[in-house]
C-alpha cells in the first residue's frame, strides 16, 4: 500500500529533477532520460501492476509537462515496459553489459520512433538528429543506467522493508 503513495511523489520530484536540473547540467545539448531508465527497471524487475502503474504516470508527467504530442510518452513508456516485462523472463537482466545494450537500444529507438511520428505527423525531416542528439544521448543514458539501477534496487528494498513494517 505504501508503495502506491510514495510512487507518485517519487515520480513528479523525478520528472522535475529531469526536465530542470539536468536539462540546465547539460545545457539541453543532451536529454538525460532517467525516467526511461525507472521503466526499464520497472520493466526488468518489477511485477505487471506495480511496474505499468509506474511507467504510466511517469509518461503522463512527463507528457503533462513537455507535451508536443499528448500521449506519446505513455505510449512510449507503456510499449519499453511491456517489451522489458517480457525479455526479463527470457535473458538474465542482473548483467551490466545486457543493462547498457538493453537502455541503449530502448533510448535510441525511443528517438527513432519520435523522429517518424514528427516526420509522419508534423512534416519535420530531423533526420541529422538521430545521429546528433538521439545517438549521443542514449549512448550517455546507457553508461548511467547501471548506477541507476543500483540506486532502484536500494529504493525498492527500503520501501519493501517499510512495507513490512
């Protein structure tokens, strides 16, 4: 129960530390998406509940608070989730190499995918930002996911232990 409050503050703190201070630490050159990390986590780690319940209000913050597209992170995040949910079953996600290949290709796909919905929606050909700003951003948010996960792995067994409390 516990879980299902400390979640959503957790998550709007993590969205706004996201979109201010890491947006003004790399000077919005590279977007440092911790959130993606979280879902992939979620994904990994996480049952279906709890996890999709995270990976749905981390895309609607995060929609609520860039929103170009309305929905186009939920979509995103729901769709990394479920893809994550369904290889932890199949590999072993407790390597730091699978970690970083994993969160690369999530994040370069992410981008790969938005870049078609602007291309299809929008008329907008990008495509020199794939390689400009998708490629060395997934490639940043890869080298940090094992840290990150580390850090989740300690959250997730303090909230369990408060929960037993």
């Amino acid at each position: 129960m516990i879980y299902y409050v400390i979640v959503p503050v957790f998550s709007v703190l993590l969205v706004i530390f996201q979109s201010t201070f890491l947006d003004i630490l790399f000077l919005g050159k590279i977007r440092l998406e911790i959130t993606l990390i979280v879902v992939i986590y979620a994904g990994l780690y996480m049952n279906v509940v709890k996890g999709g319940a995270l990976s749905v209000l981390l895309g609607f913050l995060l929609d609520s608070m860039t929103g170009v597209m309305p929905g186009l992170y939920v979509f995103l995040y729901v769709t990394i989730f479920v893809l994550s949910n369904r290889l932890s079953y199949r590999v072993y996600s407790e390597g730091i190499t699978f970690i970083i290949l994993f969160t690369f290709l999530c994040s370069l796909s992410e981008g790969v995918i938005i870049f078609f919905i602007y291309k299809i929606m929008f008329g907008v050909n990008a495509f020199h930002e794939v390689f400009n700003t998708y490629m060395p951003q997934s490639l940043v948010v890869a080298v940090v996911a094992p840290a990150c996960f580390a850090i989740l792995h300690q959250l997730e067994g303090m909230i369990r232990e408060k929960a037993e409390e």
